[in-house]
C-alpha cells in the first residue's frame, strides 16, 4: 500500500506553534484557518531547524480563536510517522471543547499530519514523489465558482475573459431556470463544466441544496458530459440515476471520509473527489486512493479554501496522484472576491525541485 512507503519515516518534534490566517472569498464569506507547524532538528545535509508546515481548515472561526488561546496538546518527540499517527489517536486536538461538526476532528488532525509529513521529509532530505515512485505532473484543474443570489454570468464572463479555455465546476441551485441555463451555455462552451456539484449530501450547512428533481433533469441534459457530484437520491429523483452511464459519471464527495465510505456508496462510483482533510489521516487518505486505482475509480482533487500551505499540498497529492482530472484545486487568486488579472492557466507545472510536501 502507498501508505507503506511513508509509515516509517523518521519523525523528530522539538516545538509547535499555530498562526489564525483570514480572508475574504468569493462565496460570500470570510475563511479563517491555522497554520500548524511543527520544528525539529535537521540531520546531515539537511537545514539545521526544518519546519514542517499543514493547515487546519476547520470552518468554524471560533475554533481558530479557541486554539490560537489554548495551543494544540503535546506533540514533542521522537516518532515515525504511524507511531505519529497513533500517538494523535490519544489526543484531543480541540482542548477548548467539543466542536460543532464532528468531521472538524478530522481537518485539524489533517493539518497537524500533513505537517508532521512535510517535516519528516524535510528531516529525511527527501520528498513525497521520491517516496511513493510517483513522478509529479501538469495538474489540470477546474474554476469553481457560485453564480450569486440572484444568479448571474457575470463572473463566468469575467473568468473566461481573463483565462480563455479555463474549465469549472459549477454549483447548480433550484433558482437555475432554463433561462440562465442558456445564458451559461452561451457563455461557456458546456464541454467546459466539467463537475456540478448538487451539494445534496451535505445536512445543516450553508450550502444544503435540497433535491429538486427538475432542476436535476435541466443540468443533466444542458451539460451531458459533466461529472455529477453529490446528488440527494430521493423518491423523485433516484430514477434519474438508474440510466448506467449516469451513474458512471457521478460522483460523490461530502459522504467520503474513509474508505469505508466508498465500500457504503449505493453504486460502485465511476468519479470520487479526494479532499484529504475529510480523511485526518494519511492512512486513509493513501489507502483509498490505492483501492480506486485498482478498481479504476477515476479521482480528482477537491479543496476547501486553502489559505496557506494546504492548497500546494492539494496541488503535489493531484500532481502525483490524478493529474488528468478536473481537480478543484485552482490556485488561491481564483477564490478572491474579485475576478483579478494574472490569473494562472491550466495545467499547473509541478515544481523542478521538490522538497518535503510543498508544491512550492
């Protein structure tokens, strides 16, 4: 397994901090997340004080306040990364108290092992393509963008203007009348959306959807060869999905945080959307990525309003992992609240010379 290839890496912690990082998105809102990092001593031919480097995106900002005052539990000493990985299991990483979404564990945990990772490469003077025998490639990645409230091409227009041949990920919403659906395929060629993302799947979010099975039937057929992600399957709209080729191109996100996930799907998937930090752990995240591709699963990365180092770490995992797939990995200048210019091109050249896991 993948997971095999970093296990044992050596892990030294001499100290820890955090640093509460905001700014304000192109979905209306303002993200807040932390930068984890994590010090120890260099060895031969390595820098003498390595830092390794995650992100915890939690979405609640009052839990990047609670930890900026409590700092995380004890991290120091002397590991390999799966004795690492076992001594969290120990740990509470939210000692303020519980958080409100329990998959907010997992994101904190993800940024502490992505760090823990970057640190133990750097120690080992080595990288993650090294590791794992993947060589990095071009990522090829998508725009996603919400359309507003009401919904407008405004911001379709301006991207293409700035990108041409730039490829999205759309999120449709019931207010998407056959009207604007046109406007959309006028404005973008609609080979170019490559994901819609229904949001079905999510429950007690901002972003719940509920199912609509008419506006199902308008997206599949305005866009018949987007990936279709995370569908409610209702009484309504289930029978949308009996056609076999409509199930090969769903495919579902909010619901995987594990493996064990993918095994509960109603349907083997054709598509998943890899979003690491739903995982927390390495182990995880690196077993479900080798059960996809031995049962040709087809993956794309997904992110989550990385402010820091998290969005190059999607970026590397994409680059060795799926870079042929319509990764909703953008670089962070496409998630500003304006459409800005020097905006970078797909594909995504990977770095010439890696070093830990940093995509720069």
């Amino acid at each position: 397994m993948e997971y095999d290839r970093i296990a044992d890496l050596a892990l030294e912690v001499e100290s820890v901090s955090t640093e509460r990082t905001a700014r304000e998105t192109s979905s209306d809102f303002t993200r807040v997340t932390t930068r984890i990092s994590l010090v120890g001593p260099g060895r031969e031919s390595v820098d003498d004080r390595p830092t390794g480097i995650g992100e915890d995106v939690t979405y609640d900002a009052d839990e990047h306040d609670a930890l900026a005052e409590t700092g995380l539990p004890d991290l120091t000493g002397a590991y390999d990364l799966e004795s690492f990985s076992a001594h969290l299991d120990d740990l509470d990483l939210f000692p303020a108290g519980e958080p409100d979404r329990e998959v907010f564990r997992n994101y904190r945990r993800w940024g502490v092992e992505s760090a823990a990772l970057d640190l133990a490469l750097r120690q080992a003077g080595t990288d993650l393509s090294s590791r794992l025998e993947r060589s990095l490639e071009p990522v090829r990645f998508v725009a996603s963008t919400r359309l507003g409230d009401p919904p407008t091409v405004e911001r379709l227009e301006a991207l293409c203007e700035r990108v041409p041949g730039l490829e999205f990920k759309l999120d449709p919403t019931p207010s998407w009348d056959a009207e604007l659906i046109e406007e959309i395929r006028e404005t973008v060629d609609p080979s170019a959306v490559r994901i819609l993302d229904l949001k079905g799947q999510y429950e007690g979010t901002d972003v719940d959807v509920p199912a609509d099975p008419d506006l199902y039937e308008r997206v599949l057929e305005a866009f018949p060869e987007a990936v279709l992600e995370d569908p409610a399957l209702t009484s309504a709209t289930e029978p949308l999905f009996d056609d076999p080729s409509i199930r090969e191109r769903t495919s579902w996100d909010a619901p995987i945080h594990g493996l064990e996930d993918v095994e509960a799907l109603p349907w083997e998937p054709g598509w998943l959307n890899i979003k690491p930090s739903r995982f927390g752990s390495l182990e995880s995240l690196l077993e479900t990525i080798a059960y996809c591709d031995e049962r040709g699963i087809r993956l794309y990365g997904g992110g989550q309003f990385e402010l820091d180092v998290g969005r190059g770490q999607l970026q590397l995992l994409a680059s060795l992992c799926y870079p042929d797939g319509p990764n909703d990995v953008a670089p962070r200048g496409y998630n500003d609240p304006d459409v800005g210019s020097g905006l970078p091109a797909s594909p995504l050249e990977p770095p010439a010379d890696p070093v830990g896991f940093r995509w720069r």
